[in-house]
C-alpha cells in the first residue's frame, strides 16, 4: 500500500478519550495509531475527564492535550460566557430555537469556536496553516470548528452517524458541513442519509469509510461442535435503537420449537435496562430458556467471552438508525454468525454466508424457519462460522480499513 505523510500536527477530538474504555477507545485507539504513521504529531483532545486515563498502550508520539476538559464543566460543556462573548450566538439562535438541543448546539458552537482561536494563541507552535481537525461526530464542537475557519481557515475532517442529524441545529449543521474537507460514514446507509439532509449544497463531500474492528482473534476459527445449550449473544447499549422486546419474543419461541436449552447472553446497560428486565420478569416462564444479564463490562471480557468457544450466534435486531455497530464486527472476527434484521447497515454486513438476514420487520416464524437448518446441520453452520471470518477479514479488518481513512485524510488535508 502507498502510504502518503504529512507534516502537519493532526487534533483528534474525542469525548472522553483516553479517559474511558469502551465503547470509545474501540473506535479512537486504531484511528490515532494509523494517524500517527501518517502525521508528524498526534494530539487526542477529550472533551471531558473521566477518572485516570485508561489507554496506558498508546504509541509514545501521542499527546493527550487537557485544555478543553479542563475548561468543561462535568456535563462536558463550555461555559456560557464563552459564547457570548465569541459574537457568533446571535446569528445562529435566530435561525431557529424550537427545541433545547437546538439552542445548546449554538451555544456550544460558538462558545469553542471562541475556545480554540484562544488555543492557537497559547500554544503559538501551533497555526491553521501546520495543524488538521479530525472529530468522531458532527457534533456542537465540529460546528465551532467551522465558525473559527472563517477566520482562521481551518482545515477539518469528521465523522457522521445518522443520530447527529436527529438533533441540534439543522442551519449550522449544514454550514459545518460546507466547511468541511471531508465526511466520512461508517455504511453507505448513513452516507445516503447524510447527502438528503445536507444536499443542498453538492460540494460537501462525503465517503463511506467502514469502522471495523481491530484482530483479536488471529487464528482461523477451528470447527465449531454445537453443544446440547444453543447459546447467543447480544452486546452493546439497551438502548431506543435495539428491538430488546422483539429479540426476547423470538428467543422466547426458539426455545419451545426445539425443546432444547437456549440461553440468551445479553451485555451492556443503558437507558432502556428497566423496560427489558420488565419484558423479561413479565414473560411466561419457559424453562428452556434462560437469559443472562452481565450489565457492562470490559471490552476484554466481551473477547473472552467469545474465546470460551460457547456462542453460537449473535443476535441483533434493531431499528431504522443502526449504522454498522462495532459488535457485530468482533462477531464476525471471532468467526460467530449473526442474525440480524434487514436495516440501517446491516444489511452492508450479513449476507448468507456469514449469518442470517431477516426481513427489516421479521415475524418470529421468520426467524425459527431461518435458524433452523443452520441448527440442523453441522456442516452448514461451520462452513457459516467460517464465512463470517472470512466477511471481517474482507469488509471489516480495522487495522487496513484505517490506513485507508489515514491516507484519505492526508490527501483531502494538503
């Protein structure tokens, strides 16, 4: 591969990172090893602190730079004043305060847009003319980027997810993305819905470029021997996005159809725990069935798990807004199957070589009917575990995809 260097300083803006583990560090850690082959200097700016850092792996030309966790509050966000006196509030809180979140992108915007011209000014070695903006979302902090490159002619790259559209300010969202070098997603979905809300402008440019996930699993799935316990697995946030409440139905109906242990691993917390641990306590009791709530846990213990050699699939479905979640990469990697519904990205994921794709709205009898000859057959079933190894190495390997990204971005920044 032809590798491009810049001797620019590359900021990458995270949340919490290095201060947190997953699921940021998942996503951040192979982005800024890639960058730093690429750039002169990596500096990570988390937007806020959490606790010690976690990420004590990094590469030793990574800098991690406090100045805007220190200047945040502990909800992560700047001050007031700083927006106020920026003079870029009153421009944009009247194309449209109808919602809080509205009124907070402005704010947020404007207050960093006046934090970072004031970054510049105390760190003098660095100028826009040596120095690129990468962000993880097009987030407030993107969209003060954009108003201080007005000025300053900054040059800043993003990522977008479909949630980022969902809320803030749709004016100053689209003026962000005029000002940007690039945005890239994570599915051709999101891509597609990016372009229908920023499309009126035709010279925002937006690519699909695929998160993934880094080996952990370096060795080719050896042959899988179903055991007596079908065994699936669910990781990641209970949260609005995921149909928890579907996904117990049809385990629910497996379970009785064969008459055979199915036990029903789910990892994670989030905002919608208590409805689903009602869901559950509020199902008839089957005693072929039995699910195990882990809560979070580290993203080491999720590769244990996988590394037991007890699960047999993994299970998600999910709503419209799905990208290409990281946790159905590391299935595929540990070379486990899954099923999952047919929307968002997945469908740009799972194909029959590697799991299942039900309808975007499946019935439980879909998914009995689908599930059951790969039950049947042991030799189905192993030949899909290897596919599904097969699909990461092809589609999902971090390690190239974020070379690829660390080329783009040298390129769309000279």
């Amino acid at each position: 591969m032809n590798t491009s260097h810049s001797e620019a300083t590359i900021v990458v803006l995270t949340d919490a990172y290095p201060y947190c583990e997953h699921p940021e560090s998942v996503l951040v850690r192979p982005e800024i090893d890639a960058l730093a082959t690429r750039f002169r200097r990596v500096i990570v700016m988390p937007r806020r602190r959490m606790g010690d850092v976690y990420d004590s792996r990094r590469r030793p030309e990574i800098e991690i730079c406090d100045e805007l966790a220190d200047a945040t509050g502990t909800d992560g966000k700047l001050p007031l004043w700083q927006a106020i006196l920026s003079g870029e509030l009153p421009r944009w809180i009247v194309s449209g305060t109808d919602s809080r979140e509205t009124f907070s992108h402005a704010v947020q915007a404007a207050a960093f847009s006046r934090w970072i011209k004031g970054w510049f000014e105390r760190n003098p070695e660095l100028t826009p003319q040596n120095t690129v903006f990468y962000t993880f979302r097009l987030n407030p902090f993107t969209s003060g980027l954009a108003l201080a490159s007005r000025r300053l002619h900054l040059r800043i790259v993003t990522r977008a997810h479909t949630d980022d559209l969902q809320r803030g300010n749709r004016k100053l969202r689209l003026f962000t993305g005029r000002r940007c070098r690039a945005i890239f997603t994570a599915s051709d979905q999101t891509a597609e819905v990016v372009r229908r809300r920023l499309s009126t402008d035709r010279h925002i440019h937006i690519e699909t470029r695929r998160l993934g996930c880094i080996d952990r699993h370096p060795s080719t799935p050896s042959p899988h021997v179903m055991h007596s316990q079908l065994t699936f697995l669910t990781v990641g946030p209970i949260s609005d996005d995921k149909r928890f409440d579907q996904m117990a139905e049809f385990i629910d109906a497996l379970a009785t159809a064969r008459e055979k242990t199915v036990r029903w691993v789910i990892v994670g917390d989030g905002p919608r725990l208590s409805d689903l641990k009602k869901t559950l306590s509020g199902m008839p009791s089957n005693r072929w069935l039995h699910v195990e709530l882990t809560g979070a846990v580290s993203n080491d213990d999720v590769h244990a798990l996988y590394a037991t050699g007890r699960i047999d699939w993994m299970l998600l479905l999910a709503e419209d807004s799905i990208g290409c979640p990281v946790a159905v990469c590391e299935a595929l990697m540990h070379g486990v199957p899954v099923v999952a519904n047919d929307v968002g990205g997945l469908s740009e994921m799972i194909d029959d070589d590697c799991g299942i794709l039900l309808a975007a709205n499946p019935r439980k009898e879909e998914f009995i009917r689908g599930i059951m000859p790969c039950i049947d057959s042991q030799l189905r079933y192993s030949r899909m575990r290897l596919g599904a190894r097969e699909k990461w190495a092809s589609d999902f390997d971090a390690t190239l995809l974020r070379e690829e990204l660390a080329d783009d971005i040298v390129r769309m920044t000279e």
